[in-house]
C-alpha cells in the first residue's frame, strides 16, 4: 500500500502544482464556464478575485504537504482531506455554470486520488 500512495501523493502534488503554478494564466478545455486563466475562471464562478489566492495558497499547501509527507507521513490525511473538500467545492462550482461534464473531469480525478490517499492513509 506504500508505494500506491506514495505514488498518488506525488500525481496529486504535480498536477497541483502544475494548475495553480505552470498553467494559471493559460486557457485549458476544463476551465469553468468560459474562462481562460484561473482569475476568469473565479469570475465565471462568481466569486470574489481574493478567494482565487486562498485556494490557490490552499492547493499549493496540498501538494507540498503531499510530497513532504513522503518523510513525515502526519502530513498527509489533514492534506488529503482538504483536498477532498477543495474538489467538493471545485465541482459544486462546475455545477454552478451548468459547465459539461468533460470539465469536471480534472475535479473528479483529484477528488479521487484525495480519497484514495485518505483510506490508504487510514490504513497505514
């Protein structure tokens, strides 16, 4: 079980880091309504432009705390459940738009991998 959650941990980590730090100002098929950049993606969501930070500085906490806890494992189950909620909330935005389900995807994936990390954190 070690190593699939090692393996999860570090998938969701990069794919973290890659949204909020590589592609944030970059158009992708996924992003909510008809955004293109995080920033219009929060508006189309309708919410204010200081919660992108929050999420973003939350998000971006995940995924460093997803590959320190290859080291300090207490790290890991807080960070995985607050991925599980940030998801929680990332969908419930795409239903918010009436976005297609093709958007949502990335959110279901991360969402899944944060799940898979929480019962695997559990069991260990």
């Amino acid at each position: 079980m070690g190593t699939i959650l090692a393996i999860c941990q570090i998938v969701a980590a990069l794919g973290l880091l890659n949204v909020w730090l590589l592609r944030f100002s970059q158009g992708t098929p996924y992003r909510g309504g008809e955004a293109h950049s995080m920033r219009e993606e929060f508006q189309a969501y309708g919410l204010p432009a200081w919660f992108t930070w929050v999420i973003g500085a939350l998000k971006i906490g995940v995924a460093i705390s997803f590959i320190a806890g290859l080291w300090i494992s207490a790290l890991v189950l807080p960070a995985a459940l607050l991925l599980s909620v940030l998801m929680l909330g990332a969908l419930a935005m795409h239903v918010k738009v009436h976005d297609p389900l093709k958007k949502s995807l990335p959110a279901v994936g991360m969402l899944t991998l944060a799940l898979i990390i929480v019962w695997a954190s559990l069991g260990n």
